[in-house]
C-alpha cells in the first residue's frame, strides 16, 4: 500500500486586509484566517500607497502571524508604484507575493527574474491573479511559467466587469473562466482559491458560494471581511462524515489488497484504487488543518 498523499498547506480562507490600515493589520494576527493577503493595490487610495507600503512592510517583519500564511499584494509593474511595491515586499520576507492582472507567462516569469536580482528569501513564492479575459485564455502557460509560481487567485470581480457581464447566485457568466484556471491549476500541481463574496453580511449567500467553489474543487475561498472566516473554514474542510468515510475506504481496500484483489466495497459502493487516492489526499487535508488549528494562538 502506498503512504498518504502530503495534503498542501491549508488554504480554505484567504482574507484581504488594507494595508494602510494599522488596526487591522494588527487584527490580522488573531484571526482565523489560514492565509492572510496584505493589500496594497486595490484596497489602497493612491494618495496612502507610500505609507501603506512601508506598514505592510514592517508588519511582515515583524511577524506575529503564527501559522498564518503572508502574502504581499503589490501594484502591478506597469504602475508607478509596483516595482517599489516588490522590492519592499521581497525585502520584508512573506511567504508569497501576489501579482495583479497576470496575463502572461512572461508576466510570471519577469517576476521570477526580480525575485532572483532583489535577493528573494527561497521560500517567498509567487501567486497569481487570474481576473482578465486574457489571463483566462493564457491560463494554462501562466501555470507552468515558473516553479516559484505556487497559487492561481480568482478575481472575480475584475473579470465580471472586463467580460461586460452580471453577478448571478450561479455565477454562470465566469464559470468558463473558472475551469480554464482550474484546469491549469490542476495540471501544473498549484493551489488555486476563488473568488470574494460581496455580500459579506449575506452568510447564507456565502455559504452557497462556498459550496460551489467547493464542488468545483477550489482550494478555498478569498474573503473581504472576518465575519466570512467562519462560513469559509467550515466549508472548505473535510467534514466528520468525509474523514469517517475517507478512512473506510482506506481500511477497505487495504484489506482486500491483502486478499489479493483489487476492488473493496463499501456502503454497497466500489472502491477503487483513484477513490483511495482521494480518500488519502482527504485524510492528509484533514490533519494538516488541525495541525495548523493547533498553531493557530486566539
């Protein structure tokens, strides 16, 4: 029998925090949040992004965090505060840097190049925002431009509003988009993690949100407000009925390889080698999030 599938870091909520704010840059580091994106584009008046640079800096420094992935969002490069935004990100040491608007491999790739001249701490990675047509179409070649490249973030928002298109409770309108970035995702072996719910007072409209993302096979979802911490965590993780049945499959099949043969059952179900699989990556998904629940100070 071959050992469990090594579940990725827990990434179920990916919160956006303002990064010219003080407060919640000092919220952040009590929330239950698994990865927390300090903002510096969209969140970010012009007139503050200076100083907003500086505190997401310094705040990155200074840690605190605890087992909470960092992540950087800097203006793009073809703006007149992105290059300072990566050099001052990269300086400061996150567990990733988010590029805007990606649309290119080259994009990935330039952003590789700056890592490797800025001197870039080896485990700082790259994320992507996927939210313009064109990045949908280059999905598949953004994925594999670099291996510093760790994650694939769906803006939804941007990517309505390019496509002239409408927010729908089925979100219809971007699902092609969607599985174009999940497909690439897949494919190239990164995380990949949805779009934000607007309503963020609309728990049940989240948790619906959720659940597709979910059924679709998103890691987790990206989150404008705490108060969708909860509704997001919950969603994303395997629940008890999913690690109970996880392990069924797992003991099942493992006693009939013992048997010699190649199929157990279960429940009156097939259980095959691919449902084993997932049944590991589960189980392994299921530990890392208590482990990183374990970690995690109030």
């Amino acid at each position: 029998m071959s050992s469990p599938a090594a579940a990725p870091r827990p990434r179920r909520s990916v919160l956006y925090m303002p990064g010219s704010k003080a407060r919640a840059l000092e919220k952040a580091r009590s929330l239950a949040a698994d990865a927390l994106i300090l903002d510096l584009e969209d969140a970010v008046a012009p007139a503050e992004k200076a100083a907003a640079r500086g505190m997401v800096a310094e705040a990155t420094r200074a840690g605190g965090f605890g087992p909470r992935e960092v992540v950087i969002r800097i203006n793009g490069l073809d703006t007149e505060w992105g290059a300072e935004d990566l050099a001052a990100a990269v300086a400061a040491g996150p567990d990733a840097v988010l590029i805007p608007k990606v649309e290119s491999a080259a994009m990935v790739q330039d952003v590789a190049l700056r890592f490797e001249r800025l001197g870039a701490d080896p485990r700082t990675r790259i994320w992507a925002m996927m939210e313009t047509p064109l990045g949908m179409l280059n999905a598949a070649a953004i994925a594999g431009a670099h291996p510093l490249l760790a994650c694939l973030v769906m803006g939804t928002n941007d990517l309505v509003k390019d496509l002239r298109a409408q927010h729908t409770e089925t979100r219809l309108p971007v699902i092609t988009g969607l599985g174009l970035c999940l497909l690439a995702a897949r494919a190239h072996g990164l995380a990949i993690v949805d779009g934000v719910y607007n309503a963020f007072r609309d728990a049940e409209g989240l948790r619906r949100a959720c659940i597709q993302g979910k059924e679709l096979g998103m890691d987790g979802k990206t989150l404008i407000h705490p108060d969708q911490l909860a509704v997001a965590n919950e969603v994303f993780a395997p629940s008890d009925a999913d690690v109970a049945q996880a392990r069924a499959y797992v003991e099942a099949f493992a006693a009939a390889e013992a048997r010699g043969e190649g199929v157990a059952v279960v429940d009156g179900r097939i259980v095959e080698n691919l449902h084993v699989e997932n049944a590991r990556r589960l189980l392994a998904e299921a530990e890392a999030i208590a482990r990183l629940e374990a970690a995690t100070p109030a």
